[in-house]
C-alpha cells in the first residue's frame, strides 16, 4: 500500500522548508491518490517538471516508494504551465507542487530512462 497523496506532499513541503527552500501546493488534487506533480523553479527563471513515472517501472519492493520522471529539463514558464494545461484536462483530480531548492537529491525517487 502506498502513503497517500496529501501526507506525500505534506511531507515534501515540510522537507523542502526544513532545507531552507521554499515549497508550495499550486493545485490541490485527490487527498487518497491524486497523481502528484513537481514543478522545480530556479533563479534563473528556467523550470524543471516531475510526473509521475509508469507503473511499469515500479517493482514490488519499491511499491511503497512515489517514484517520479522528468518531464521538462529547464524548459520555459510557459512551456511547463502548456504541459500541466494537458495534463489537467485528461486529469482533474492531480496535484502540482512547487518547489523552490537547488537539489532535489534525497527529496524523492527520480527514475532515470
């Protein structure tokens, strides 16, 4: 069984402030199993977007783990807010987090193509 989506993002948030980051909920989605997004915002004005990865590549050992994918690597604003546009009319109920911290290293799993 896999921890619900609200105490996964409340947990990132707390962790990311912990950090001395700042974090944020942009879009409340289902408290039980909304699909989580993570939007990565950086001083430079670029952004980085997380989804969640295929359940193909989640094993049983790491059924408990929220594994994650990169979708944009330091692409536009406009680029990022285009995709979660997509995404929220086959999706309604998904969250979307931002995050504003240098590293994401040991914030959550990312799964590497």
């Amino acid at each position: 069984m896999r921890l619900r989506s609200d105490m996964f993002v409340s947990a990132l948030i707390r962790t990311v402030f912990s950090r001395g980051g700042y974090a944020a909920v942009e879009r409340k989605g289902m408290d039980q199993a909304g699909a989580i997004f993570i939007r990565q915002r950086f001083r430079d004005g670029f952004e980085t977007l997380f989804g969640p990865a295929p359940q193909s590549l989640v094993d049983d050992e790491g059924a408990m783990d929220r594994r994650f994918e990169q979708r944009l690597d330091l692409a536009e604003p406009e680029d990022v807010a285009a995709l979660m546009a997509r995404e929220t009319k086959w999706d309604p109920d998904l969250w979307l987090v931002e995050l504003e911290i240098d590293t994401i290293d040991g914030l959550f799993v990312v799964e590497q193509p």
